[in-house]
C-alpha cells in the first residue's frame, strides 16, 4: 500500500497595490459601463411627462438619439467613479 502523500502546499502570491490600483479601476469601468444606460433611462423616465416603461424608453432614446446617447454622460461620471473605486482597493 502506497504512503499518502501530504497536500501540496499552495504558495500565495500578494498583489502589489498598482496592481490593486489597476484592477479596482478596471472593475469601476466595467460596472459604470453596465449602469449607465439604465442610470439615463431611470433619469429620462423620472422627467417624462406622462407614464413610460424601461423597454419603451430605452427603445426610444436608442431609435431617435442612436445608441451611443445612452452613454451620455459617462465621462465624468466614470472620472469620479473610476478613481474612488481604485484607491478602496488600496
């Protein structure tokens, strides 16, 4: 009968914090990325005179203004958003 063979041990690596810096940014992109058109469409609902639907606005805002007014906005949102996400990963 063969002698068991210890676990191998599993060597941890710690990330740096540029990288820490770096992804924490990278990960604050990519949700604002996601949010923001739904964020546009809540907004336009919100000022809308009579009742609308998410589909139905989302819809509209993409058939009249094109599909990149729902990033409308992005950029200084994602300039504040990007550097505070990546220094609480700090």
């Amino acid at each position: 009968m063969a002698a068991a063979q210890a676990p191998a041990q599993v060597q941890t690596q710690r990330t740096g914090n540029a990288a820490k810096f770096v992804i924490g940014g990278l990960s604050g992109m990519g949700a604002t990325m996601v949010v923001q058109p739904l964020d546009l469409v809540k907004t336009r609902m919100q000022l809308a005179t009579g009742r609308t639907s998410t589909v139905s606005t989302l819809m509209t805002v993409a058939r009249q203004e094109g599909v990149t007014a729902l990033y409308n906005g992005y950029a200084p949102r994602e300039a504040w958003r990007a550097g505070h996400r990546a220094q609480r990963q700090l």
